[in-house]
C-alpha cells in the first residue's frame, strides 16, 4: 500500500466533512426565524428643563433657579473643637 497516497485521501474526506458541517451550520443559522427586539424610543427633554438623572420627570429651569436662590436651613452650631465637647473642665 502507498501510505502518502492514503494520507491524502484521508486529508481530502476530512476537509470535506468539515466543509459539509460549516455549510449545514450556515444553512441551519440562515433558516433560524429572527426575533426583532423593539428598541426604546429616545425622546430628548424639552428645551426648558433638566432631567433629574434618575429616571424621573423633567426638572424645569424656573424651579432650579428658586432651590439654588433659596437660603440653606439654619444647621446646628459646631463647636470650636468638636474634639473637646465632651471633655471635663479641669
């Protein structure tokens, strides 16, 4: 027997078998329904507000101007050294 001549026989069946099994993966994928996802509509704000970054409504202008113009609550005193609050008095 001519063992260059059966290796090249062997070669060529396998190519062939793995030519086959691509072409009947593509024709399986081709043949595959397709299931279209809907995508979500982007709709931009209006011109006149600012979205709030967390999924809620639309922040008008006019209402950000009034909360950054408003004077902050009166906070608790802080003591000179928050560190010596507690400390006895010698």
């Amino acid at each position: 027997m001519n063992t260059e001549n059966d290796n090249a026989h062997l070669a060529l069946h396998g190519i062939l078998a793995a030519l086959m099994f691509c072409a009947a993966i593509a024709v399986f994928f081709h043949a595959a329904p397709r299931h279209e996802t809907p995508s979500a509509a982007v709709t931009a704000p209006p011109a006149d507000c600012l979205p709030s970054g967390s999924g809620g409504p639309c922040i008008p202008f006019d209402q950000i101007q009034k909360m950054m113009s408003a004077q902050p609550d009166a906070s608790d005193p802080v003591p000179a050294n928050p560190a010596t609050v507690n400390q006895e008095k010698i």
